[in-house]
C-alpha cells in the first residue's frame, strides 16, 4: 500500500502560552478556535491526526473527548510547549510520559504519535527518539529537514523511514514537509509557510511529494483560523512579532479547505503501520 498521502494534522495549543509564555494559563479562546477547526472538518467529512498538548487537555477535556469521538487521531505535543533542547533527558520523558497519561486517560486510547514543540527534535538531542521508543510510542513527526536558525536537521532524509534504535527498539518518523528549488531544501509544509504562500505553490508541492511517492506531512494550529485574535489580546505584543505571527490567518482557512477538497486525507498512525509494517522481521 502507498505511503504517498496527505498527512494534515493540528498542533492544538493556545498562542499566548505556546508562544509569547509558557506560564500561562490556556484561555478558552483555544478551546473555541479548536472547536471551530472539528466543526469544519466535520463539515468535510475529514478525520485527521491532532497533536494535542497536554496542558490543553488538563484545562478543556471536554474538546480532548469531542476530537476522539469524532474520529481524529489523538496524539502527543507534550505537556508544557517546552522546547526538547531546553530539557535534560529526564525533563523531557517526564513531560511527554504526563502528556501521554493525561490524553489516554481522557480519551481512552493508547497514544501512538508524538510532535516536539517547535519541531525541536534537532541533531543534539536525538536522544530524544530512544525516549519515545521506551514510553511505546510508535511513531515520530518532529524533524523538519531544513536549515533554519531555532529547529531543524538539514542532513535527516525527507522521506518517511523507520529508524533502528538503541535495545532493538525503532521508531517510524515522518518528517516535515520540504521541497527542492534551485539545489535547495525549502520549507513548505503548513502553519506560518500555508500563511505566506499563495495557494498554488502549496498545491503543486503537496502534487510533487505523493508523486514521488511520499507522504507529505503538514500541520497547523487552531489560531491560524482566527484573524482576529491579536486585535483582541489584553496582552502588549510587540508589532513586529503581531506582523510575523498574525499575517495570512484571512486566508489561511480558505487555503486549508482547498487542500481538504483536493487530496484525501490520513491519519498519522496509519502511515506509520504501513511503514512498521513493511519493515517487520519474518
């Protein structure tokens, strides 16, 4: 069976808190915007695989139970939005073991998938996999094979493969979208790229991936859909950060439906069963 698929998927988190303070508390506007992405893609008829953070599904379970029950994959995006860089060893399986305990609880069903904050899962801290491997998840989707200044492993293959770790354990990753232009590896795979770019660049790098026969992963997150949020925060946000992080949201749900029309879409899990799968000792 082909991998080459659609792999869209929502890091489901709150801006303030995952980006401007990890100390915040997660507002109900998350729990709205996130609302409002399942009431589209149940418009669609769409199940997709949503990275919830665990601090979210503490504050708002009732959203965590409505994302299952509709029929979306639920994985890990850890607990706190902390960076993996920013973590020792024993941080880090802490934070990802309570995300975990808290999304099986409230769904009751074991999660297989994991997303690092900020793709930050780079060439130091590869580690970070045997951890994974050991907590028994089975897949990995947070190595964005590219050069850029906060993430990121430029050399990690852009296609899907299961990697042979420590103690006979593997794990499947899927890395983030990218394409080639002019000799290089460029970014292209959702969030504040499917802000910027216009629609037919987004469609003929996704055509251009499955040709190839890989799946192309993407993600985004619940307050790219509100175009309104930064006229709305009580908070003071510099302009230069409500520029970068605000501009194309007006378009952004428009460019996610036409991608929802145009490919079917996977699940996360399914993909990396099929990779598992082929792999598997006789």
């Amino acid at each position: 069976m082909s991998v080459a698929k659609l792999l869209l998927s929502v890091d489901v988190e709150d801006w303030p808190q995952s980006t401007w303070d990890r100390s915040l508390p997660i507002t109900p506007r998350a729990a709205d915007n996130t609302m409002r992405v399942l009431d589209l893609l149940a418009n669609h008829h769409v199940q997709m695989t949503m990275f919830v953070l665990g601090k979210f599904a503490e504050r708002f379970p009732s959203v965590v139970r409505r994302i299952r029950s509709d029929g979306h994959e639920v994985a890990s995006h850890g607990f706190g939005h902390l960076e993996v860089f920013r973590q020792t060893p024993r941080e880090f399986r802490e934070d990802v073991t309570r995300s975990i305990h808290v999304l099986e609880d409230i769904c009751g069903a074991k999660v297989l998938g994991y997303r690092a904050p900020d793709f930050s899962i780079v060439k130091d801290n590869l580690w970070a996999l045997d951890i994974l491997a050991s907590l028994g998840l089975k897949y990995d989707s947070s190595i964005f094979p590219v050069v850029h200044p906060r993430y990121g492993i430029s050399t990690w293959p852009v296609g899907v493969a299961r990697v042979a770790l420590r103690d006979g354990r593997s794990l499947v990753e899927l890395p983030i979208a990218t394409t080639t232009t002019m000799g290089r590896r460029v970014p292209v795979a959702g969030g504040g790229y499917h802000r910027l770019l216009p629609f037919t660049i987004i469609n003929w790098a996704v055509r251009r991936t499955l040709r190839d026969g890989e799946p192309f992963v993407a993600y985004c997150h619940p307050y790219e859909f509100d175009c309104n949020e930064f006229a709305e925060l009580s908070m003071r946000v510099p302009l230069p950060t409500r520029v970068h992080q605000g501009f194309g949201r007006r378009g952004f749900q428009r460019k996610f439906e036409r991608l929802l029309t145009r490919f079917k879409v996977a699940l996360y899990r399914d993909v990396a069963g099929m990779v598992q799968r082929e792999y598997a000792l006789p």
